[in-house]
C-alpha cells in the first residue's frame, strides 16, 4: 500500500486542532468555575452606624448584606465574633468589621498629667445642685454659692476652676462616666456584665481659701452650681455684676421653691393598742332534698371573723420597741406579711410559738419577732397612756 503524505499531513494538523479545541474548552470552563466563584454572593456584617473608638458592639449596631466574593478581602467574621466587642478605633456605617480593629477589652488611654497651679482638692459630686457628668479634665468651671432665704441670691462666683480629674469607688478616674465590666451571679452562673459607672468626686485646681468658703456656705444651707465656662481665663473678663445676674437668670429656671436643706422632724410613736381588722368572708351552701333531687337551693351567708374580743385582754401584753415590726402569716422572717405596725403598738399574745420560740403568737394568730418587742403588764400599760 502506498503511504500518502498528503494524508498524513491532514490527520495530524486535525489531532492538533482536535487538541487545542479541547484544551481552550477545558480552560474555558475553569475559567467560568473561577469568575463563578468570585461573583458568588456571600453574607457578611457591616456597622449599623458610626461606632465610637472603644464602644462596646451590640447586636443593634451591626446588620448583614451580601457581597461578591471577589470584594472580601479577608475572611468574613461571624457574629459572635462581632458582638461583646470593643472597636479598637471608629467604625463607619456600612463599614465591615475586621478582626483588627475589635478586642475584648476597654482600653484605657495613659491619663494627661495635668499639673496644678493652685492646691488640688476633691469635691463630692452630690454637694452640687446640677451635677454636671459631661466634664473632662482641663475643663473650666464656675461654682456660684446660692441662697434662698428672701429670694434666689447669688452669694459669690467664683470662676475659672480648672478640672484636674475624678474619683470613682475611691480610684482615679479620667472620665465621670465609664464603663467598668462586672462579674454577677444569674440562676448559679457567674456572667460577666459591662455597667456604667459615675465618678463620685471632682479633684479641682482651686485656691484654698475658695474651697474653705465653699465648703462652709454649703454647711450653712446654701446650694453649690456649677457652671462649665466657654472662654479661657485671659478672655473671661466679664463684668462682676452682670455676670452675676446672668448666672441669676439660669439658675432661676431650675431652682426649686426652697433651697434648703430639709429639716427632719423626729417621729413620735403614741402608745396604741393593736386591734385586727375584721374579716368579712362569704360561705355559700346548697340545700338537696332527698324525695325531689331536682329541688336544689342555694344559701349565702356573711360569716366575721372578729377577733377584737381576743386581742382586748389586759393577761398577756407586748410592746413594739422597734420603730417597725412585721406580723407575718407564720414564725419566718421569709413568711408572707400580714400587717405592719409602729413603736409603742401594744398587743395581746398568746405565748411564745412552739415551731420556733424567737416568735410571739398574736391574738389574732399572726406571729411577731421576739427581738421587735417586749413584756409589760397591764399595770405599766396603764401607766403609759397617761
């Protein structure tokens, strides 16, 4: 047979092109695989809104979205990974959340030293009218001393007090408000809960002889303001006298009728003798007759439960010696309340319980705390009432 070189030539340009058509089909579908791949939608979180450097995340402050895999760039973080966290640095809205910009702790920026020019005194938080939780330190306060006897009177202003910090739980602080994690017991777990605390004083850079005044007008009566000043001391130039009717006016719109400090009248506890409310209960009874079952009546009667009767003997008394006492359904300090009653009550019992000997049996069978009273006769009853 005669070998044909024309044919030959064809048989293996056709192999060629047979091979290149199958290699560009098996690159086109990887390729397809590939660009498939990437614009595959995948669920990510991004921030509801801005979140403030060292913010603790919540589950209201994210929100998921799709987005093509081509445009995450790093691993998707799953919620739990998000939430209880604290942003490192400002997260924006619509901004994913990156693992390096979460931790699991507040972190505490190094506190300014903040050197004082005249002596460094604290003052408590609750000496003032108006409590002001907003301040930072290097801040500028007024502290005008306020009157009420023969209308509001501004006593003296005394101005341009610097803010050096604060104290909470005995501690410095940078901030009046923080947020301090806590560890509590729920249903006999030990969790762990993320509290706002307030600072509960103020160190200020205050002259010595404005805090003595400040401290002894406040003893006398007088209410403590506060007032955050806007311009710096060079510039704070005010005249004397407006500035003190300014100060007037504002404090005007918040002052109560009366500034001063509550007088606490000494409660007096009359001798009295202790009666039971009468109880009122309804019993109903239905009346059968035997030869006519269908006959049925029914009755309702009012039965009282007066116990005047038992608690009037003069035998047995007790006197309430603590300013308030509890007669309770049994002798427990867990058992239901039945009544409240005041110092000098006196009451007719029954003799000490037998379930628990620290209790009285009352006359109308509650139980009273032994330590709450005490035994007197008649004749010291007696005695008392005149």
């Amino acid at each position: 047979m005669k070998f044909n070189k024309q044919v030959a030539i064809i048989l293996i340009l056709l192999s060629m092109l047979l091979s290149a058509i199958a290699v560009s089909v098996y690159f086109y579908q990887e390729n397809k695989k590939v660009v498939e791949e990437q614009n595959r939608l995948v669920r990510i979180f991004v921030a509801n809104k801005d979140i403030k450097k060292g913010t603790l995340i919540t589950e209201k402050d994210i929100k998921s979205t799709t987005i093509a895999r081509q445009f995450v760039l790093t691993k998707p973080l799953l919620q739990k990974e998000i939430v209880n966290k604290y942003a490192k640095e400002t997260i924006y809205l619509n901004e994913a959340f990156l693992k390096q910009k979460l931790t699991t702790k507040i972190e505490e920026k190094k506190q300014e030293k903040i050197d004082f020019k005249y002596n460094s005194y604290n003052m408590q938080y609750k000496m003032f009218r108006n409590p002001n939780f907003t301040l930072e330190p290097n801040d500028l306060i007024k502290i005008v001393s306020v009157t009420n006897e023969k209308g509001v009177s501004v006593q003296y202003v005394i101005k341009n007090i610097r803010v050096l910090g604060f104290l909470a739980d005995g501690l410095p602080s940078e901030k009046a408000i923080f947020k301090k994690k806590i560890k509590k017991v729920v249903k006999k777990q030990t969790i762990e809960e993320i509290v706002n605390v307030r600072a509960s004083e103020l160190i200020l850079d205050i002259k010595e002889k404005d805090m003595l005044a400040l401290i002894e007008d406040w003893n006398k009566g007088s209410q403590l303001w506060m007032i955050k000043s806007r311009l710096e001391p060079e510039k704070d130039k005010k005249d004397e006298k407006d500035e003190k009717e300014e100060i007037k006016k504002i404090v005007k719109k918040e002052v109560p009728k009366s500034l001063k400090k509550p007088t606490y009248v000494k409660k007096s506890y009359p001798i009295k003798r202790y009666y039971p409310k009468i109880n009122t209960e309804q019993k109903t009874a239905i009346i059968e007759y035997a030869d006519k079952p269908s006959l049925k009546k029914s009755k309702t009667v009012n039965l009282q439960n007066d116990l005047t009767k038992e608690c009037s003997k003069n035998d047995n008394l007790l006197i309430v010696i603590s300013n308030k006492a509890y007669l309770r359904k049994l002798p427990s300090i867990r058992a239901k309340i039945d009544n409240k009653i005041y110092k000098n009550y006196v009451l007719a019992h029954t003799g000490l319980s037998k379930i628990n000997p620290g209790w009285f049996v009352i006359c109308d069978g509650t139980y009273i705390q032994k330590k709450d009273v005490k035994e007197i006769s008649f004749k010291e009853y007696k005695g008392l009432r005149k």
